[in-house]
C-alpha cells in the first residue's frame, strides 16, 4: 500500500539543538497515526515540516504523492491542518471564517453540516474572541475540514478542554477516520493516543524511540498486571511479596503497588482479607503507553515535562 | 480572483468593526475640520494668499488620513496577523500569501478614499472650500501617496517582531509627520528652520502635492520624486524582509 506519508532520515536543527534526528516513518492510508512524547520532543517539528511550514535539513518527505516544499499549493488543497498555535481575526464571525476558508480551495463541502457535527451551529454569528478556548478548537478542526481533505493533520487536539468534551471530540476524529480519511494526531496525552490511534510513533529527544500498534507496543513490555490500593497507615505491607503470583511490591505516592502474573487480583485479595484488610479502593491497573515510555527511554513523562520546561 | 474579493470583503468588514482604525481615517478628520474651522472659520487670509485657512489646512488632513492608514491601521494589522498565527493559519491552506497582501492595499485605499470623500465634502459644504481644481490628477497624487506611504507602513510590519512595537514605531514616525506636515497647522506658520526639517517627511510631500493639486498650481515634482523614491525602496526591503511567521 502506498503510505500517505513517507519520511525518511529527516533531521532539521535549531542552533546547537537537534529538533527531529534522523526521524524516519511511514503513515497508511486510513489509519490514526499518533505522534506521541513529552513536551520538546519533536513532535510538531515533524509534522510542520512534513506540511511545508519548514524546510527539513537532511533527509526526505512524501505527502500524498508530493513534496511539501515543491508542491505547497498542490498539498494544501488536498490536507486539513489544525495548527497548536494559531488564530483568526477576533471579529472574524464563525460563518464568514468557514465562508472565506471554503473560497481558498478549488473543491470544498457545505459548511453548515460541519458545524453542527461539531457542536458549532448555534454560535454561526458569534465572533472568533467571544467563543470559549474549546470552540475555537473545534472551529479550528471544522475549518481544516472544510475542503473535504484526504489527509488530517490535528495537532495537541484536545487540550485544554475538560473529560467530556474530550471523549466527544475523539468520538469526532474516529469519525473522521471512518469516512477513509488518514489522521495524523500530535499529543503529550499517552491516554488519548492508546484509546484513538490505531499506530502511534514514540517521540523522544527529536528521534521515533518506538513505533507501532499500541497494543502492540504495551504487549511487547511483558509486564504482568498491577494491583495499586492506598497504602494502610503504619503497616508494613512488604509481606505481600510472599503471597503466590506475586514479584515485587512498591511504595508510589502513598499507594502500594504490587506487581505480578496470573490472577494477581484475586491472590493480593485474598492475602489481604486473611490480614482483615479491605482497601476499599483495591484495583487492577494494566500496562500503558506511559510504562512503553518509561521501559524505552528509562524517564517517566512526568520527569520530561520538567526537563522540557 | 474570487478569492481576493472575499478576503478584501472581509477585510474591509473587519477594519469597519475595529473602532479605533475606523475612527481615525473617517470621523477624526472630521473633528479636526470642525474644531479648527470653528476656531479659525474659513475667510480669505492674505497671510495665505488670499486663501482661508481651511482651504490650506484641508489637504494635511488628506495627507493624515494617508498617514494614518498607511503608516499605523495597515502595518498594525498585519504585525498582529503575524504574531497571533493568523499568517500562519492561512500558510496551511493554497492560498497564495499575496491575497493576503493584495487585501490589506485595497482595504487600506478603500477606507483612505472613503475618509477622504467624507472630509472633502464636507470641507466643500461647510467651510466652502473649493473641490479640487484637478480632480483626475488629485485622484493619481491620492494612489501615489497611499501607495507610497503603504510601502513605508509594509516596512515597518516586515522589521518589526510584534504589533506593539509596530504600533510603537509607527507613531514616533507619524506624529512628527503630522504636525510638521501639515495636519495640525499650515506649515507656512512654521519656523523657517522647522519647514527645512520638515521637508525630510513623507507626509510633508504628500501634503505639497495634493495642495498644488487641489489648488489647480500643478505637480510638483520634487515630491512626486520622493514619493516614488520611497514607493520603490519600501517594495524592496519589504519583499525580501517581510516574515509570515
């Protein structure tokens, strides 16, 4: 199959820094392709070179057939971008900017339906300033849709706005997805790309560290289950390391951490109740993108995000 | 094409809702006329020639509505547009930049025409100021003045990193440009000495060119020579200078 994207041995530098590093990745037709990492990973370098924002050092890029810097016009009418750093006038009114974006592409759909798909129909008249930081997003992505795009290019999506409107905007991109439209989807939140991407590329210091299925990727650790509760006030609990199925108990943040194999859940239950201990808060906790981060770099996010600041 | 229009359309919409920009080209002019006319009234003056004073003050209030849209409404906007992203939102999409460019101009020389009409006729109903003894060759001055003052004003947006310092600069240029040019008080009121440095201001030649014109005295030359001159070196530094991002 013919990717959609083809990057190959991509470098771009910034001074002394190294922004992307020899990046090379290949996205499919069809697919959610995550571009996850901490903060100053590279992430959105990478992608605004692969639309043509920048001019790569070394190496080579293929956007549906062309290339970025060659072909800008020819790109443009064919991608849907939603920019982390963008904006509109302020009296821009929402209908007059998808009215005037719709003019600048040869083929575009009817925007109304757009609108009210994203949750945009009652505030047509409001202006750009007066919408509220999650509506402008969503004006953001309703405008890189409005030329029916092959390829979406959605960066740092959902921040800033609250759970529920979240879950409703990744339901959104599935539905992108599934009217056969690729979806590239740049994110600091490992949570988002293991439940939307269908692939997702690991970024780390400017190179791809891990590349594939999430699932895939978090199979791949092998690393058991986990069972986490509060920890009990002044009990020892490190006894639990005798209990069958169990390999090692931790202290993390004021809740106990006990890692295994088999039906951990049950066996730490059970080791617990003949203790007369009932954690009301006792849970089974499963491998994640953040754990595939920890195990490929040796960081947590966490520690990256102060490093990047 | 198409294109164009809708931009430009917007455009003009938009600068129409930003009160402050439609305040200064279109209805500070006109306060200025009316305050000064009531003041000084419009009788003929032999210290002017024979004229009254806001036969010669009219044409500086021309010359600073130019100013005014040329060197801060275009340039402000544009800087603006550049540091929100906004510059950038369009770069994604195959939109050729130069409408963006191509949009500002018109909107800058429709709101400039538009303030202009509104003092004119007024200056004419009011005050009876003569229209312009050459109106075709008034209307060609009025082009060359925008153009070249834009040019300036596209300087300012192309070497300055943000719209406050745009804002900034493009004041301390203006200003001085007003007062000595003609738009607070006829230049002939000025010192010897201040109508020389004067003479150093683009606003200065805009305002000698349109008076000549308006008083049917014919171009002159020497500020049309300048205005070119200007017209052509701001193209330059602003095409090669000028950052989208």
């Amino acid at each position: 199959m013919q990717p959609v994207i083809e990057i190959n041995n991509l470098t771009k530098t910034y001074g002394d820094t190294c922004a992307v590093d020899d990046v090379s990745l290949a996205v499919y037709p069809g697919e959610i392709f995550g571009i996850v990492g901490p903060n100053g990973a590279g992430k959105t370098t990478t992608v605004e070179l692969a639309i043509g924002l920048r001019k790569p050092d070394a190496g080579s890029i293929r956007v549906l057939g062309l290339d970025p810097q060659q072909d800008a016009f020819a790109l443009g009418e064919r991608i849907g971008v939603q920019l982390q750093q963008a904006a509109l006038p302020d009296r821009m009114r929402v209908w007059e900017a998808l009215d005037l974006f719709a003019s600048f592409y040869r083929r575009s759909v009817a925007w109304q339906p757009l609108l009210d798909q994203w949750g945009l129909g009652d505030k047509r008249k409001a202006t750009f300033a007066s919408l509220s930081g999650g509506q402008q997003q969503r004006l953001f992505i309703a405008l890189a849709l409005v030329n029916d795009p092959e390829l979406v290019v959605l960066d740092e999506l959902t921040t800033g706005l609250d759970p529920h409107a979240r879950r409703n905007t990744w339901n959104l991109v599935r539905a992108i997805r599934d009217q056969g439209k690729t979806v590239v989807l740049v994110t600091h939140f490992m949570d988002e790309a293991e439940k939307l991407c269908d692939r997702v590329a690991i970024f780390d210091q400017g190179r791809v560290v891990a590349l594939d299925a999430p699932g895939q990727l978090i199979k791949s650790l092998n690393q058991g289950s986990r069972v986490r509760f509060t920890a009990p006030s002044g009990l020892d609990m490190s006894w639990l390391q005798e209990a069958p199925g169990v390999s090692r108990v931790d202290l993390e943040k004021g809740d106990v951490v006990v890692h295994g194999n088999g039906a951990l859940m049950a066996q730490v239950a059970a080791a617990l109740a003949q203790r007369q201990l009932m954690p009301p808060d006792l849970r089974s906790e499963q491998a994640n993108l953040e754990d595939v981060f920890l195990a490929v770099t040796g960081r947590q996010m966490e520690e990256n995000h102060a490093y990047a600041a | 094409m198409r294109t164009l229009l809708k931009m430009t359309w917007m455009e003009i919409k938009l600068f129409l809702r930003e009160p402050i920009g439609a305040f200064f080209a279109l209805v500070f002019p006109l306060m200025l006329l009316f305050i000064f006319g009531s003041i000084y009234g419009n009788e003929p003056n032999p210290y002017f020639g024979g004229r009254g004073s806001m036969d010669v003050t009219t044409p500086g209030y021309i010359a600073m509505i130019i100013g005014t849209t040329g060197c801060l409404s275009s340039p402000i906007t544009l800087s603006l547009y550049r540091e929100r992203g906004i510059l950038r939102r369009y770069r994604v999409t195959p939109l050729n930049p130069l409408a963006v460019i191509g949009a500002q101009v018109v909107v800058n020389l429709a709101i400039t025409a538009l303030g202009i009409g509104l003092l004119t006729v007024a200056a004419h109903f009011v005050y009876n100021v003569a229209m312009p003894e050459a109106p075709v060759a008034f209307v060609l001055a009025f082009l060359l003045s925008s153009f070249s003052v834009l040019s300036l004003g596209f300087v300012l947006a192309s070497l300055l990193p943000t719209a406050r310092t745009t804002q900034i600069v493009g004041m301390a240029l203006f200003y001085p440009m007003l007062f000595l040019g003609g738009g607070g008080m006829p230049r002939q009121m000025l010192p010897a000495s201040m109508q020389r440095v004067s003479e150093f201001l683009p606003l200065t030649h805009v305002n000698i060119l349109i008076s000549g014109l308006w008083a049917g005295e014919g171009w002159s030359l020497v500020s049309v020579l300048v205005l070119v001159v200007m017209l052509v070196v701001g193209l330059t530094i602003s095409a090669r200078m000028f950052r989208w991002e």
